[in-house]
C-alpha cells in the first residue's frame, strides 16, 4: 500500500514486483487448475474415509461399553497380579453383598475381600476346619463390617456371588489367584445361577 502511494525509485520497483508476483500466482493456479482439483478430491476422500473411520471406532467402543470384560478369563502361574486386579475387581462390583463359597480360606482371603465397598456385607461358606480364627474374623470386621463365616461341606467348587444375582465359577481359591493356571467363569444360565444360590 505504502509503495502505491509513494514516488521514490525503490516504492516504483516494488509496486512492480507485486504486479509481477500477482500475475506469477494466476499463471500458476491457472497451469495448476487440475492438481488443485485432485487434492481437492483427496481431500474429500480423506474427509469420508476419516468419517467412516469414525463411525467404526464409534462402534467398537458402544459395543466394549455395553458388553463389558470377556464374561471368561484364564490366569496362567505367575500372573499373580493380573488375577489378583480381575478378582478385586469382582468384588468392587458389589453394592450390597458378597457371598464367596471356597473352602480353604485364609488371612489372603480376607485382604482381598477387604477390597469391598463399606456398606458390603460378606458372607464366607467353608470348611469347618478352616485356618480362619475368631479373631481374624473380629478384627476383620472392626475395620471392614460385616463379614459372616458360615460351616458348609456341600460344595467342592468355588463360587462368588455378588449382590445375590451374579455368579462367577472360579476354579482356584482366590487367596492361591495366579499361583497355579485356574479360569473364572460368569454363570451366564440364571436358572443354574440361582440353583447355586438356593443351595446355600
């Protein structure tokens, strides 16, 4: 603008080199009309491949949402920390109660049920035999109330019912998760589920 307005030598000559530059860009838009065009049509391309792109991600997570964890999980020896985090996992699940029917529980046992919501009542069925004291029991549930042990020899497998609806088979104590390869099953048969739940 300014050398539009100016006389010197210097505002003339470049007054002229912007004309020159203006004329340059026609000449090459012009000579390049059709490159412009097909980047255009990459463009568009990429537009409808990034929406379609999309529309599948969109997919695949409503599907990972509403379905949530694989309903089976296997845990080789020496996944001991992945075993340990699915089945704390399980048990956080709970807003009302737990019931765990597994007949050699322990001290372990109770620091994973010690994972549970507050209000969470537990409910252990095990052998009378079991290594659990009174004490342990008493401690227990002066830091995290309520957990009740009831004496059973009815079952040979384990179970953990969560809030009296959801069963999971579990092939392994869960005080010995990941030591030894063992898989964690939902009961997805509600009727055998709650046959399950009536035998207790």
């Amino acid at each position: 603008m300014l050398s539009a307005v100016l006389r010197s030598d210097i505002a003339i000559n470049v007054s002229i080199n912007i004309m020159k530059a203006f004329v340059e860009m026609r000449h090459f838009i012009s000579n390049n009309a059709l490159l412009f065009e097909k980047i255009s049509a990459v463009e568009l391309k990429q537009l409808e491949y990034q929406k379609k792109t999309d529309h599948k991600l969109d997919i695949i997570f409503d599907h990972v949402s509403t379905n949530g964890e694989s309903n089976q999980k296997i845990f080789y020896d020496g996944q001991i920390y992945d075993a340990f985090s699915f089945i704390v996992e399980l048990i956080k699940k709970a807003s009302n109660d737990i019931k765990l029917i597994d007949n050699y529980v322990d001290i372990d046992t109770l620091n994973i049920l010690r994972r549970k919501l507050p209000s969470v009542t537990v409910t252990i069925y095990t052998y009378s035999n079991t290594t659990l004291s009174n004490i342990d029991v008493s401690t227990f549930n002066s830091q995290y109330p309520t957990l009740t042990i009831n004496y059973t020899q009815n079952f040979h497998d384990r179970f953990l019912i969560i809030d009296n609806t959801i069963v999971y088979h579990i092939g392994a104590s869960i005080k010995d998760a990941g030591k030894k390869c063992f898989a964690i099953s939902l009961m997805e048969d509600n009727n055998l589920a709650q046959n399950i739940i009536n035998r207790l």
